[in-house]
C-alpha cells in the first residue's frame, strides 16, 4: 500500500517539480551532484576536520607529482599495475566533479599534484553544506578566502550554494558569502532557522544574478527587499528589478501581507512562489502579488487559511499563464473561487484542492469543461465530490495522468470506471478510504496498465 502525503507528491510526475531545483544537466565539472551528503558530520571532531582541511591553503609536502610519476613508472616496468597516478589530468577532473564537497577537499591534501587539481575554479561552482553540528559559518569564511586567492577578495566561480539544514548558518556566514560572491545565482538554506532579513537583503543586494532563493523554515524571513543603502542609490524602477524567479518561503510563519506586498514589489520577474503554511496571509496579498507578478507560472498558497474564494478571483488574474496551484486545506474555498480560476486559467495543468471541502460536482465540472489538458488533481478530503463530477472530469480531461481521490467517501466503483475508460494515461490513482469495490479496482487495472493504484482494500493487490 501507498500512501500520498503532500501536494509534491502528486505533482512530481505531472508537472516539472517547484523548479525541482538542479538543473537536469549539471555542468560537467560541477560538484553538486546527489550523491552523498558532503559536510554530513556526525560528530563535531569530523566538521572540525573537515573545516581544518580547507584550511590548508598550501599543497602537502609529500609525494610530489614527479616523485609519483618515477615511482609509477619504475613499478611499471617491474610488471606491477598501472596505477593511478599515469591517468591524465582530464580524467582526474571528471572524477573530482562527482566529489562532494567534503570529499573534495580530502583529496586536495592527498599530493601536489591533487592539491592543485582539486581546487580548479570549474570544480567550485557549486558547494553543498549539510549537517546540524557544522561550523558552516567558519566553513563558508574559510572556503571563500581560498577561493578567492587568485581573484583577491572576490570568487567570481561559485554560482550555486546550498545549505540546507545548517542550523548553525547565522546571518555572519551569509553576510561573507554576500560580500565575496557576486556571480551567485541559486542559494538555498532551507530550515536555517538563525538567518534573518538582515542577511537574505545583503544576500540580494550584493548578488545581482540570483534567481533562486529558498528560504522555507527560515522563521525569521519576513521579507525579500534591497538594502536602504542600495535602494537610495538605484532609481526606483531600477531598484524594482531584482532577478529573483524562484521563491520558496514555506513555513514562514511571520510573513503577512505588508511582507508580500514588498516582496512582489522588488521581485517583478517571478514565476515559481511557495507560500505554504504561511497562515498570516490573506486575499489582499494575493491582489498586490497579481498586479506586480504577472508571470508567476507555479503558485502554492497550501494551509492558508485566510485565503478564500476572493483571492482565487485574483489568482484567476494571471490567466493562460497559471500552470500549477495548489489551495489544499485552504477552507474557505468553494466552487466559486475555482470556476474562477477554470474560467481564466484554461492551461492549468495541475490544481491541489484537497481538504478544500466546499468543492463539489459542480466546481469539478467547470475544471472539465475549461481545462482540458488538466493532467495532476488532487481533490482528496473534499466529501462533496461524487461519481457525476468525476465522470464530467474524465469525459473531457483525457489527458489525466495523476488523480487522488482520498477520502471522496461519496466516489464508488461507477466512477472510476469511467476515468479508466476514458484516461489510458493515468499513472497513479489515489482511493484510500474511499468505498472502491474490487471489481472497479480490477477494471482500472485492466485498462491503465501503467497506473499505480494506492488503496485500502486488503483483497486487492
């Protein structure tokens, strides 16, 4: 049995995922790679370690690169294996690349020849700090200061930073990550719950080309905005243009609508937001974000409970360019706010409306008759949804690829024949807790063949 537990869930194959973050061809001496956790420490004497071999900014005295190469070539001769030190310097670089950050730095002390091999600039475009016991503020000032050596007081290199999860990352190490990497153009520092508005305004005002940002579980983040001191010398239509696209601000619990209002301001160039769990916000911060916002393609505003069917008329404003949006749990939305948005936003392809339990039939069959490439919907918990709205949805959305339909306790067998016959593509279907009999669960089977169904029906498998 599986089981379905976010908004995420249902969109990671429909839709491409909030930016789902890497690019998914990473340049090819790039060392942010999903391999394992770099600077993962279990211990404060392995982060110390690690922060201590950054440190060394001078090449190991032994095993110099000539010294190898005689050795390996005399053992060679005598019939031994070739070993590792005859490879070229290209092969070595393509290795490093796939290095986390920590491992990289272990090899720099290994030889001279690795030391100066490990810190070419096109294996540091990107750096990944994990783990809760890490000095990442020491860590970031010391892995500047070596990048910087070349380029005094300046890494033009790094582009991508991710440190999510560092609790110990305090507004002092993003402040020498602000003042020394002006290329910098994704950060994220998810769950580091120290950083404050003081540093992400440095952050965007020192790093002109960042485009993504995620600041979610950053409590203290209120805001997104310049620095009074570099809003006083722009104009203000250039101090306007910040380049961020991607904004995920989940779990802001402090951020209200003064706070988005400034946000949509200085951010006009968005297309992916993330608002959930952000339970100060209202209707009128969804107005101020459509009139500067006009490109947001990806909206989340999930378990914003203030937000009702007056804000999805102002969503409903962004139109043909709204892919993706999720209102689960908001309880204030009815089939009014939805035929809002099926009315204006005909190439919506994925809508989360689950625990939004004043949804029915008849809001289901205004998303079927005016968004018909609909491919990801969750409308799960909505009790008011039955077999009639289900069957309107799959007469009209072919192209139906996810579909939860948790806890719909008035959905039956009738319906899901329906979809099945109508929407060979669909990947998964959700029936936990609905009164799906086997015989409508063996029909979906027998005509999805690629579907994963996720049930609660012990005679089904």
């Amino acid at each position: 049995q599986l089981r379905v537990n976010s908004d995420l869930s249902m969109r990671t194959l429909s839709t491409p995922s909030p930016a789902l973050i890497l690019p998914p061809h990473p340049h090819p001496l790039s060392p942010l790679l999903p391999l394992s956790a770099p600077f993962n420490s279990s211990s404060s004497t392995s982060s110390s370690e690690t922060v201590a071999m950054v440190h060394a900014t001078s090449p190991p005295p032994f095993f110099s690169a000539t010294h190898s190469r005689r050795r390996a070539t005399r053992d060679h001769h005598q019939g031994a294996s070739v070993p590792i030190d005859l490879l070229p310097d290209q092969i070595f670089l393509d290795v490093f690349a796939r290095l986390p950050t920590n491992q990289l730095c272990r090899c720099a002390r290994v030889c001279r020849r690795w030391y100066n091999l490990a810190w070419d600039p096109r294996l540091w475009r990107s750096i990944r700090l994990t783990g809760d016991v890490l000095h990442v503020d020491r860590a970031l000032r010391v892995l500047t200061r070596r990048l910087c050596q070349d380029t005094p007081n300046v890494c033009l290199m790094l582009e991508t930073l991710v440190a999510s999860g560092c609790r110990r990352l305090t507004d002092r190490g993003l402040l020498t990550v602000a003042q020394c990497c002006p290329e910098l153009r994704r950060l994220e520092v998810a769950g580091c719950y120290n950083v404050s508005n003081d540093a992400v305004f440095e952050v965007v005002s020192r790093c002109p080309n960042l485009e993504h940002l995620d600041v979610s579980g950053c409590s203290k983040v209120t805001c997104i905005s310049l620095t009074q001191e570099v809003s006083l010398k722009l104009s203000p239509m250039h101090g306007q243009q910040i380049s961020i696209r991607y904004l995920d601000m989940t779990d802001c619990l402090a951020l209200e609508d003064e706070g988005l209002h400034t946000i949509a301001a200085h951010c006009t160039q968005l297309t992916h937001l993330y608002l959930r769990r952000c339970m100060r916000l209202t209707d009128e911060g969804l107005r101020y974000l459509v009139i500067y916002c006009p490109a947001v393609r990806e909206l989340s505003v999930s378990d914003c409970r203030y937000v009702s069917d007056f804000g999805l008329r102002e969503i409903a404003k962004l139109e043909g360019r709204l892919r993706y949006l999720s209102v689960a749990h908001c309880g204030k939305i009815t089939d009014v706010g939805v035929r809002y948005v099926a009315k204006y936003c005909s190439r919506l392809r994925y809508l989360n409306a689950r625990g939004c339990e004043g949804l029915t039939d008849h809001g289901l069959e205004y998303l079927a008759k005016s968004c018909p490439k609909l491919k990801s919907l969750d409308i799960g918990k909505c009790p008011l949804v039955s077999d009639a709205g289900l069957e309107l949805l799959a007469l009209n959305c072919f192209n139906l690829k996810r579909l939860s339909l948790k806890s719909c306790e008035s959905i039956t067998g009738r319906g899901l024949q329906v979809v099945a016959a109508n929407c060979f593509d669909l990947q998964l279907l959700n029936v936990q807790d609905c009164d799906a009999p086997l015989d409508a669960l063996r029909f979906v089977k027998r005509h999805c063949k690629r579907c994963v169904i996720e049930h609660t029906n012990p005679a089904f498998f």
